[in-house]
C-alpha cells in the first residue's frame, strides 16, 4: 500500500488546523503535549 505526497499533505493541513498549529513543528510538539506521539528517541 502506497499513500501519494499530495494525501500526506492534505492530512497534514488538516491536523494543523484542527490543533492551530501553523507548522509541521508545532504539529509535532503539539501532538506530544496531547499525548498522540512518543517524543523519545531510544
């Protein structure tokens, strides 16, 4: 299964949105404040 640059894109815009974020780093720390990712590195 493959997803195109354009639907990644397009998701993306859509959840910086629903979180007021205005970048793919605000996204990202965003998203760690709320719990949905794992900021760790090991």
């Amino acid at each position: 299964m493959s997803v195109s640059e354009a639907t990644v894109k397009v998701y993306m815009g859509r959840l910086m949105n629903r979180l007021e974020v205005r970048d793919r780093v605000q996204l990202l720390i965003r998203s760690a404040q709320l719990g949905l990712v794992d900021p760790r590195l090991d």
